[in-house]
C-alpha cells in the first residue's frame, strides 16, 4: 500500500558527531501527488497534486471535543406527559390516623382504595423531576473549532496506520488516499455497478466486515428502531457540480457505505464516536477541489470566510527524540547531586515500641541505655536528710 505524507518535520542526526543541527525541512515519505485510479483499480494515467488539507495537524481531543458538541445538536426533544402518575383522585388523611400523610386514593370496595398516590415513591406515581421538552438539548461550538476539526479529521484519513486502528480492511486498498477518476462514476447508476467498482479498487472487504459485524443491540433501543448495530464502511465524497447526484442512488442501499458532497462534509462522518481515521473514497473532482474550499496556512479559503488552515506549533513533535538528540545534549549540564525519591506509603512505626525507629530518631539513646544514667542516683543510695538545726542558728554560727 501507498501512502502520501507532506508533514516537513526538522529531524535531529541520531549520530554522536558534533556538526550543528539541520534547519533544512527533511520531508520523510514524501509523496506530493496522488495516483487517479480507472474503473478496474489500475492506474488512469493522471494524477493530482495533494491537497494542504492533508498536512494540517492531527488532533484528537479537539476532534473529539467538537464531535461531543456536534452529536448533541440530532438529538430530539422527549419528556414525560405532564399528567402521568396524577390522573386520579388522591388527598391526604392528614394527621391522627397513624399513617403517612401522602395522598391516599380515595374511595371503598377496591385494593386501590387507600393506598397512596402521586409520589415518586408509591406504586402509579409520578417519576421524581419528570423530564421536560424545554431541556438544553443543543450546545453552541465555534466555527473555528468545527472547521479545526474537520480539517484534522482530513488529514488522519490519509495515514493506513490510522485506518487500521479504527478497524477499517484497507490492506487490499493500493493507494490511500484513495482516489477514483470521475468518469467512472458516470456509468455508476445502479447498486449493482456500485458493489463492482468498489470491488475492483479493493474496498470489498471492508464492505464484507460491515456486514458481518451486523448484531442486534442489546437493551430496549431494538424496540424503538434501533433494532440492529453495525460497524461503518467507506465514505465516498464526490462533486455534485461534476458527478451528479445520482450517484448517492447507487451506494445508498450498501451496508457501511455513506456519501457525501465534498461541500458539505461533516464531523459524525469523517470521524465517527470520535475516532480519528476514517476510510475515504474521492472523486478525482471532489479531491482536486479540496484546495478551493480549505486553502492552505498562507492562501485563505476561497468559500470559507477568513480561514486559513492551520499550522504546527512545532516541526517535529517527539519531544523525546529532540531531548535526547546528541544536539541537545551535548550543551546539557550534568544534573548536581544524586537522585532524591521520596518513599511514598511508608508505614509509620511507633519508636517506643520499635528500637531501630528509637534510634534513628533519638541515637542518644543506645548511650543513655549503656551508661544507665537513668538509675545512676538510685545506686548512690538515698540522700541523707538534713538536720533540724534551726536556720537561724546556723546563720549564727557564719
């Protein structure tokens, strides 16, 4: 499988030798176009340049931030009806009669008679703060942050790594990005036509995975129309100025499979749950208007109000590898003195039961036990008392 990488990344020698480090921009597996795919997998004979939508900086939290944002604006609206767990005739008892005071149905003849009602705590009551339509069901996101996202969620469609960790078969696929001439499509009308083409680049088996991870959801979503789960397919982006429309017909009734207009790409489809790395198919016209509609970091968008595409803040992100370049730390001081850890849950012993803890608080005393200082005056003896001369007799005597 192909790839096509543009990211320019400052890589320091791993070498011991002294030279200065490179400031030239190294592009590793560098590849500034993209081959057109014919409608039989191989190679039309052209090819595009790739898009500086694909180089933008790959950021996940951010994607999965605004996708968070994103997913709540679909949701609908759903509550509780206002009567539920009060249509019927309830009051209270009131005090006196040794029971509770919540309201009681009322009534005779019957098990329901008497029993209490209303409460979220009584059998046919309401549910505690019953759920209202007037819920803060959307949340606002910021168009920089939507189309940040976007863009990243672009450029991590163009790594097989990432792909692969989504889940995506795309071993079998010859180039990522994948691109497809639109000519092709052309001739795409029928769903039968769709399945061949998709198996003729290479794309069938992720197809084939979509379809057997098909399983019926756990939980009562199978009862509201939600009846099945299964895993997502490729997305196939294309111009509807160029392709038409028709052409959403003939993948619609495939499984896993999503189109969309180059125009109008979203979020919940470039990155599903979240999850950067989704498999893409492109038009050749969709895929050479990608430049028009995102721009670059220096030429603005031409459709996007005021948004160039975001670069960088540093060439190269392992931080690790820049530390310990040989660069680095050759100017790098020595660390002073050894290395200080504290002892983290260390149980805490009692000295006067513990000797070596007394010691080490206290390392007088092993002398004081030694030396029996402590019992010194009691092997003198008792002092001998004085006498009961007065005191105004020996002052005399001075």
């Amino acid at each position: 499988m192909r790839t096509n990488f543009d990211r320019s990344t400052t890589i320091p020698p791993t070498s011991t030798t002294t030279t200065p480090p490179t400031t030239k921009p190294v592009k590793m597996a560098s590849r500034p176009t993209v081959t057109v795919l014919s409608a039989d997998g191989s190679a039309c004979g052209s090819t595009i340049p790739l898009p500086k939508v694909f180089t933008a900086p790959i950021r996940p939290d951010i994607v999965q931030t605004v996708h968070t944002g994103v997913a709540k604006n679909k949701r609908q609206p759903y509550a509780v009806s206002e009567k539920a767990g009060h249509q019927t005739s309830a009051e209270s008892w009131g005090t006196g009669r040794a029971v509770a005071r919540i309201p009681r149905v009322s009534g005779g003849g019957t098990h329901r008679a008497g029993q209490a009602a209303f409460g979220n705590m009584c059998r046919s009551g309401r549910m505690f703060a019953p759920t209202k339509v007037w819920r803060k069901w959307h949340q606002k996101i910021n168009l920089g942050q939507k189309r940040f996202a976007t863009v990243s969620a672009l450029a991590a469609s163009s790594v097989p790594a990432l792909l692969m960790a989504r889940g995506h078969q795309v071993s079998t696929v010859p180039e990522v990005p994948l691109v497809i001439n639109s000519d092709v499509f052309k001739g795409v009308s029928k769903t039968s036509a769709a399945v061949g083409l998709l198996k003729s680049v290479g794309a069938s088996a992720d197809v084939d995975k979509v379809k057997n991870s098909r399983k019926l959801r756990a939980g009562k979503g199978k009862l509201r129309g939600r009846r099945h789960r299964q895993r997502r397919g490729p997305l196939v982006v294309y111009d509807p100025e160029v392709d038409g429309k028709e052409l959403s017909l003939a993948f619609r009734n495939i499984s896993g499979v999503e189109t969309s207009s180059v125009f109008a790409l979203n979020l919940l489809q470039l990155a599903p749950g979240g999850h950067l790395g989704r498999f893409i198919i492109w038009t050749s016209a969709a895929f050479s208007a990608l430049d028009k509609i995102y721009g670059s970091t220096t030429t603005p968008s031409a459709l996007k109000k005021d948004f160039l595409l975001p670069s960088n803040v540093v060439q190269q992100a392992d931080i690790g590898r820049l530390i310990n370049s040989s660069e680095i730390q050759s100017v790098i001081r020595a660390a002073k003195g050894g290395a200080k850890t504290k002892r983290a849950g260390v149980q805490k012993k009692n000295p006067l039961h513990n000797r070596q803890v007394l010691l080490r608080l206290n390392p007088y005393a092993a002398g004081y036990t030694k030396e029996k200082i402590g019992t010194k005056g009691l092997d003198a003896g008792k002092p001998t008392r004085a006498s009961k001369t007065p005191f105004a007799a020996v002052l005399k005597e001075d």
